[in-house]
C-alpha cells in the first residue's frame, strides 16, 4: 500500500547547518537546491527537479548533454563521476564561463 505525501520536486530537509536560498545541498547520490533560507536545525524545502545555474569549476568545457557532478567541498560543478551525481548540462558552458545550467532531478 502507498500514501501520496507531496508532489516531489521539493523535498522536506533538516539543515544540519545554516542553508542560504540557492546553495546546492549534497544528498549523498543526488543533489537539492534550497528553496529558500533554512536555519540549522530546521526544516526546509529543497528542489530536487528543475534547471538551475550552478558554479562550475574554472576552464572546464561542458557539452550540452554532459553528465556533470557536484563537488561539495568546492560547491562547483564537475566532469568527475566520483563527485556526487548532479544531473546534465542543458546548455554548453565554455572554458571562460562561470556557471553551467544542469537540470536535476
């Protein structure tokens, strides 16, 4: 038997410590971005779907398509699959980009 408890493209999440809205929260296999502020020890929305902007690490070159990852200790995303699995490139991001649209979910 199962019990429909919320649509799915935000989560409920306990911050361990403070999240700002828009940081990227690592969920071990898969990744969230805050909804909006959460304050540690609270509970707030993270959005596991959608596409969103996010750093990318200086001079890496992405293909639209990309399998790309999140590197929490850098918070930028990645090309390495040992980083936590963030979703693919919607977009190319050049070399001199900052930023990389990934679609997660």
């Amino acid at each position: 038997m199962a019990k429909y408890i919320q649509k799915g493209n935000t989560i409920d999440y306990t911050a361990t410590a403070a999240i700002a809205a828009g940081d990227v929260v690592s969920l071990g296999s898969r990744i969230g971005v805050a909804a909006g502020d959460i304050p540690a020890g609270a509970v707030g929305a993270l959005s596991v779907e959608g596409v969103f902007e996010i750093d990318k690490t200086a001079s890496l070159v992405i293909a639209v398509g990309d399998a790309v990852y999140f590197n929490a200790a850098s918070k930028k995303v990645t090309k390495t699959n040992s980083d936590v699995p963030a979703g693919w490139a919607v977009a190319a991001a050049t070399a001199a980009d900052t930023v990389v649209r990934v679609k997660i979910g």
